[in-house]
C-alpha cells in the first residue's frame, strides 16, 4: 500500500526541467532571414568568391585564363606593391592611434562644462560631412610648398615649412594628418557617447573620496569609455587599411612611389590593364584587414569592465 500511494504520489508532481540555461527561440519564423541573406550571398559571398577565382586567372572582359598563384608570386616580387603594403600598415597606424587619442581628448573637453558646448561638438564633427575629395583639394591647395597657406604662415614667424606634398619624407605623414583631421570627429562623437553613458554614481563617488580630475579620467571615465575606445580602433584601422580616396586626390601615390598604399597600387594596375595581378592585390588587402581585425577584435573585446 505505502509503493502504491508513494508511486501515485510521484506520478502527480508536476515534473520539472533539470535547471540549465535555456535558448530564447526567435519570435520570428526562419524563412523572415531569407531576405537578408539573399541580399548578403548577392553582394558580399558571390562577389568575394569570384574575386578569389579571378585573382588566379589572367583575365580581360571578355576572356580569361587560368594561372594558379603566379599573380601572387608577381605582387609580392614587385617592389612598389610591397612598399605599398608598407605605407598602408603605416598609415593605418599613425591615423587610428591619433584619431584614439585626439578623439577622447576632445570629447573630455566637450563633456565638461565649458561655454558654447553644443556649437564646439558640431564644429568638430563638421569634417566628417565633408567630401573626402573636397577635403583633398582643399589641402592640395593650402600645403603647396611654395604659395600654399600653410607655408606662408610659417614663414611669416621665422619657420620655413617643408614640402608638405612634395618631399617623399613627408608626403605619407601628411595626407595621414589631413585623413585625422577629416574623421577625429567620427571618434570624438563615439567617445562622447561613452562618456555619457558612464552611470553618474561613480563620478560622484571619485569627487566624494577625494579624486582629482586626472584620477577621476584615470580610474573612472577611461576603464568604462573602454567600449568605445575598441569601436574607434576597429573603424579607424579598417578606413586606414582600406584608404584610398585621400591619398588620390592629394598626392596620387608620389613623388614617386613614397606615399602609395596597396589601394593605390591596385588602381594603378587596373589603369594600366593588369586585372589578375589588381584582383590578386585586393585579395590580398582583404586577407591583410581580415588578420589584423579579427584578432584584434576578440583581443580587445575579451575582458569587459563590469558595471
């Protein structure tokens, strides 16, 4: 009697699920994605793939031949496209590393109570809206060694200012500069965001313990703007990786070769009719951004500053 009524007992309990986490399913249907991922396969997937297929043929419009891996063999045993994929790690570096540092900078400055704050955060985001090849003239203009601005209100001090555009030691550094000065104001805004978001309650505690203002940015507003500071690295690294445009427009990769980035050099060899071995160099740019982004990424988004 006591088996039985103990098994009818254990059959009435509600049974319950072993405690574990638990998968939220989507509130929507699964065919919903096959829009997005048409449109993914169509611009992004069949495009990368072709590219892959192509950077191993000689190809024209019409024709195409299959080589195997000469185009890469060709790219790296020609100077100006290593050189190229020199000055593109170097121009990727000098500008992200400013934009970080120039960016918090400002944004410091403009979240703290100063007169005129809103008109000061657009003037600095104004560059940003500004044609990349407008900005590119401008500067073209404004850095000749000889008339250009720049120059002659250096001059008017004593200083003689060097060939901005024309000396090969400085070419690259230069159109970096202008590239900074052109998207600081992107990574300001990010570092604004951040800054706002930081909960009140810990600033308050820094001012109640006593902190000065640089402990306070020290210990408070740059371990939790650290968010922020990994989305300015990875977008300013992958525009410097990829920078084109600017470089053009100013310098068009001289004197010489000194200011060339491997963007430039593909172009080049679009112009002048080698498809395989430009095909072969974009491939090669994407492999470059890919294995410099992707473990950076997982690097810098590994450890979170809890709240």
């Amino acid at each position: 009697m006591v088996t039985v009524a103990s098994r009818r007992s254990s059959e009435a309990r509600p049974r319950t699920r072993a405690a574990g986490p638990t998968r939220r399913r989507s509130p929507y249907p699964s065919w919903f994605y096959l829009p997005a991922a048409v449109v993914y396969a169509v611009l992004f997937v069949v495009p990368t793939v072709t590219s892959f297929y192509f950077s191993l043929t000689r190809w024209s419009i019409f024709s195409s031949k299959f080589i195997g891996f000469d185009n890469y063999v060709t790219f790296f045993q020609e100077p100006a496209l290593v050189s190229g994929l020199l000055h593109t790690l170097i121009y990727a570096v000098i500008t992200s590393g400013l934009k970080v540092v120039l960016g918090l900078m400002l944004a410091v400055l403009l979240t703290s109570q100063i007169v005129a704050r809103g008109y000061l955060r657009s003037v600095v985001f104004f560059p940003v809206l500004v044609s990349t090849i407008g900005v590119g003239l401008t500067f073209t203009v404004l850095m000749n060694p000889s008339s250009g601005l720049i120059n002659r209100s250096l001059a008017s001090v004593g200083v003689q200012g060097p060939g901005w555009l024309t000396d090969p030691h400085w070419a690259l550094v230069s159109v970096a500069l202008v590239d900074v000065w052109k998207g600081v104001g992107l990574a300001t805004l990010i570092y604004i965001a951040g800054i706002v978001s930081i909960p009140q309650e810990y600033l308050e505690a820094a001012r109640v313990d006593g902190a000065s203002s640089w402990d306070t940015f020290r210990s408070v507003v740059l371990p939790l703007a650290r968010p922020a500071t990994v989305t300015v690295i990875i977008l300013s690294l992958i525009g410097g990786l990829r920078s084109f445009d600017l470089i053009w427009a100013m310098t068009r990769g001289g004197p010489g070769f000194t200011s060339d980035v491997i963007a430039s050099v593909i172009y080049k060899q679009y112009q002048a009719g080698f498809y395989g071995l430009s095909t072969a160099g974009n491939v090669v740019l994407f492999l470059v951004v890919t294995a410099i982004v992707l473990p950076l990424s997982r690097f810098l988004n590994r450890r979170e500053v809890p709240l």
